[in-house]
C-alpha cells in the first residue's frame, strides 16, 4: 500500500509528466511513421477499409448532421441580432455563409465526430490490448498497425472531409430557415448574400483541416487505445484521453492551419 | 544429442521496479513439451511472450530454431511467428469475428488459398478440437472451454512447429481441462511439436510435460522430467506441488 502511494506520488512530480508527455509525443510520431509505410498495404484490403469508413463516416452522419443544422440556425439568429440596426441583412447570408464553411462547418463537426469516434476506437483497441487480441494479432504474423490502425487513419482521414460537406450544406441550410422564416430575410436576399464574395479556396481550406482534424482522431484513437493496460479502468482512461487529446489537437492545429492557409498563403 | 529448438540464454527483463527474469537458462529440444510452472507473477507469462518476440530481453539472447529472436527486424519477426502458434490465457479470440473467420484468419493473411480450401482448413482444426458445427458463431456466444478450444484450433491453422500456451487450463472445469491436456500431448505426439507450457495446475503439468522446470525468482530454480519432479527433496517444489502454504515460499 505504501510503495504504491509513493509511487503515485512520483508519477505526479513535474519532471515525471513532463517526461511521460515527451514520451507519449514520441510514441505518436512513430505511430505516424509506422502507419504511413503501411498505408500501401492497408489499401490492399479494401473490405477492412470499407467498414471502418462506414463506422467513422456514414454511421457519424446522422450526428454530424443535426449538429449542423443547429449551429447554422444559431449563426442565423446571433448575426442578425448583431446586425441590427448597423448591417444590412444582405451580409447574413456572407456572414453565415463564410463562418461556416471556414471555420463552424470542419471544426464542429470534428469535434462531435472526435467525440464519437475516437472514443469508440480508444474503447475497442483498449478492450482488445487487454484482452490480449493485439498480442495475438501480432503473435499470428499480423502486423496490428497494417490491420487495425491503418485502416481508422485513411477511413478518418477520407471521411472527415466528407462529413463537412455534408455539414456545411446543412448548416446554411440552417441558416437558410431560420432567416427566411423567423427574421424576415426573404430568400433572394440570403442567397445573393451567400454568394458575396464566396471563394472556392475557403472551402477547399475548410475541407483540409477536416482531413488532418480526422488524422487527429483516428491517430489519438489508436495510439491511447494500443497503449491502455489493466482491465476496464485502463481502458476506460485510454477512451478519456484519446477524446481529450483529440478535442484540444483540433483546437490547436485549427489554429496553426488558420494562421498558414489564411495569413501565409492565401495572404 | 536431439536438435535443439529453443534456448533461453541468461535472460533477464525488469519491469517496472522489479526484475521480473534474473539470468532464466532453458534449452528446449525439437518436439519436446516442457511445462513450465511457478507462483502467479514469478514471470512465467513474460517468458513466452520473450519467445514470440512480443517482449525482448534486457540482457541475455532469446534463439528459436537457431535464430536470435531479437535480432530480428519487424518483417522477419512476423514471419518466424507464422511458425509458432500461441494458446493465450483468456483465449483473446478477436470478438468482431465469428469462430471460423478467427481460425481462418492466418490463412487468409499469409497463404493465397483459395477461399473454398480456406474453409476446408478451418473445419478441420475445429473438428481437431471437437468444435465442428461451431464456425459462424461469435466467441461471446461461446463457454471458457470452447473458447480455448478455439483459440487452439486458430493457432494451428498454419500448422506450428513450435506451440505455446499460456495457462491453457485454467479456469476449466476438470473435464474440459483434461479434454484439452489430451489434445496438447496429441499433437505434440502425433505431429512432433514442440511446445511449451505455463501453467500453475499440476495435473495439467504431470499430463502433458516431457519436462517440468519451475521458475522460482526469476531463475529456473528445478528442472526434470514429471517423475524426478514429484519425487525431489527441495523443499520450494515441494511446497509448490503440493500445494501448502508453509514452506520457503511465502503467501504474496
């Protein structure tokens, strides 16, 4: 009971996190590595492939969607509360337009689909590190990595993307409704408002973050997921820091995409 | 002299604070079953996972078939294990797949059979094990004893040259467990396997060992056939085979 608590004491001191977070910074970025030069592999078996599209993508829309059309409804009614009295109503459909597709549309959806996902591949990779399945795996001549990582990090990576555009569409569409018909908008204005100043780039931009938001996931995933250890708890602790990790990543790298795409090349 | 299959070599492995192997010595010889037994967390496990190469020793050598296990890179680690198979504690069948999908699943990653010879191969390792009729169910769905039992006929389906189990009976009623010791000592003797063993239940280990060796502090404290062992005067095997908690070794 002592030595446990000491050593409980010592896995909390500064440098014994820090170096555990240099460790895990570490184990991530070899993870990449190993599942970039099994990516040609993995794309052999399209069927694994394939089902983990369905799991992170199609089965991710009903969620995406929802969240979507709310938060175009809500970007409807604070910018024409914001407006009021200063901007003409011929912005709102800019305004919405534009937030969305940069910023609302990909980073949302990430974040409810990181939610979901990610802990959903934490949970099942955990249970199957516990459970001795990946010793097996690897015991039996297949390589984990080729069979159960690579696959969730293209799946992520390609249905990421989609999920946004399908979020973006709806989340105007939101918007749409809510300005058509509770604020008096007419649907001339809203769309002529849509296509101000609209450039193709800002999607294609939104739709590059949605990629590396779903490497985010996917590789958060798999890393806490392969790396839990001691039953249901470790598994349970591996699912809350995959999501954790996953949700401020998104954050964090939205931001650093932002500041490249819109401040060093698009400048 | 018979030709030597596996050897462990001075081997020693710490985890966490505790050296879990301190300089294990074993020599295993080609179709021979060695049993390996020992307290819970004397490191009976770790060993076996040093001979698939899921764990590598801090010092000493490792050496399967004449090849360092450690010294081998990914690619060639995952073909020397097409050739050993491991029975696991907990069975660890993949759950998203049914019974027949884990047994095949070796074959389909590693040989281009066709599908119908897949399935050929695959009702026939469950018929080894007396599972036949069981193929599209799922392991949830499936008994501790079943479960093993499948587990064993996955880690035949690439024929094994070297079998590896880990705990195969515990946690079987005495039945199934004699049902499964039957079916080890088979197929060592039948198909000249080597295996090894960990196991803790005795019966289990006069059953199907050629040797007993027992792993006492990290080391390989006695080794001898089931004869020699039950009938030694050290008096840490003897506590151990017989079951008593007063003697050297001290309840944990």
């Amino acid at each position: 009971m002592n030595g446990t608590s000491t050593e409980s004491i010592a896995r909390r001191l500064p440098h014994a996190v820090l170096l555990r977070w240099l460790e895990d910074v570490g184990q991530v970025f070899l993870l990449v590595g190993s599942v970039l030069s099994e990516i040609p592999a993995a794309l052999r078996k399209p069927p694994l492939l394939f089902q983990q599209m369905v799991a992170i993508g199609v089965d991710s829309m009903p969620l995406a969607v929802i969240v979507a059309l709310f938060t175009g409804a809500v970007a409807a009614v604070q910018a024409s509360y914001q407006f009021r009295d200063y901007v003409p109503m011929i912005y709102l459909g800019t305004v919405i337009g534009k937030s969305v597709v940069i910023e609302l549309g990909p980073v949302l959806t990430a974040l409810v689909v990181g939610g979901r996902v990610g802990a959903s591949i934490a949970a099942e990779l955990g249970t199957m590190r516990v459970t001795e399945q990946v010793d097996a795996m690897e015991t039996m001549g297949i390589s984990p990595v080729r069979y159960l990582v690579a696959p969730r990090f293209l799946a992520a990576a390609l249905m990421l993307p989609v999920l946004t555009v399908f979020a973006d569409v709806v989340a105007i569409f939101g918007g749409f409704l809510v300005a058509t018909m509770s604020l008096d908008v007419s649907s001339h204005t809203f769309a002529s408002g849509l296509r101000l100043y609209f450039h193709i780039r800002d999607v294609f931009s939104g739709l590059l973050k949605a990629l590396f938001f779903g490497l985010i996931i996917a590789t958060m995933g798999c890393h806490y997921g392969l790396k839990s250890e001691g039953g249901a708890e470790g598994v349970g602790i591996a699912t809350t820091r995959a999501v954790v990790a996953s949700c401020l990543l998104i954050l964090i790298v939205d931001y650093l995409l932002a500041s490249f795409l819109f401040r060093v090349l698009f400048a | 002299m018979p030709e030597i299959s596996l050897q462990f070599r001075d081997v020693w492995k710490r985890l966490g604070l505790k050296d879990v192997l301190r300089g294990v010595e074993l020599t295993v010889a080609r179709g021979e079953s060695v049993v390996i037994i020992g307290r819970s967390g004397t490191g009976k496990s770790v060993l076996l996972k040093h001979v698939v190469g899921l764990m590598r020793p801090d010092r000493g050598s490792v050496t399967v078939e004449g090849v360092e296990v450690a010294s081998l890179d990914d690619d060639d680690l995952l073909s020397m294990r097409q050739q050993m198979g491991m029975l696991f504690q907990g069975g660890a069948l993949f759950d998203s797949m049914t019974v027949g999908e884990n047994v095949g699943l070796a074959l389909r990653e590693h040989t281009p059979l066709p599908e119908v010879q897949i399935d050929h191969v695959v009702q026939e390792k469950l018929a080894l094990v007396g599972l036949e009729g069981n193929k599209d169910l799922r392991p949830a769905s499936l008994s501790g004893g079943m479960k093993k039992r499948a587990a064993l006929a996955r880690a035949l389906a690439l024929n094994p040259k070297i079998m590896l189990y880990d705990e195969p009976t515990t946690g079987l009623d005495p039945i199934t467990a004699d049902v499964i010791n039957r079916l080890i000592r088979r197929l060592q003797q039948r198909l000249g396997i080597t295996s090894i063993a960990v196991t803790h239940d005795m019966r289990s280990a006069y059953h199907i060992a050629d040797r007993i060796a027992m792993l006492h502090e990290g080391r390989i404290h006695a080794i001898g056939t089931p004869q020699e062992i039950q009938s030694t005067g050290d008096p840490a095997v003897r506590q151990f085979i017989e079951g008593s908690s007063e003697g050297p070794l001290l309840p944990t």
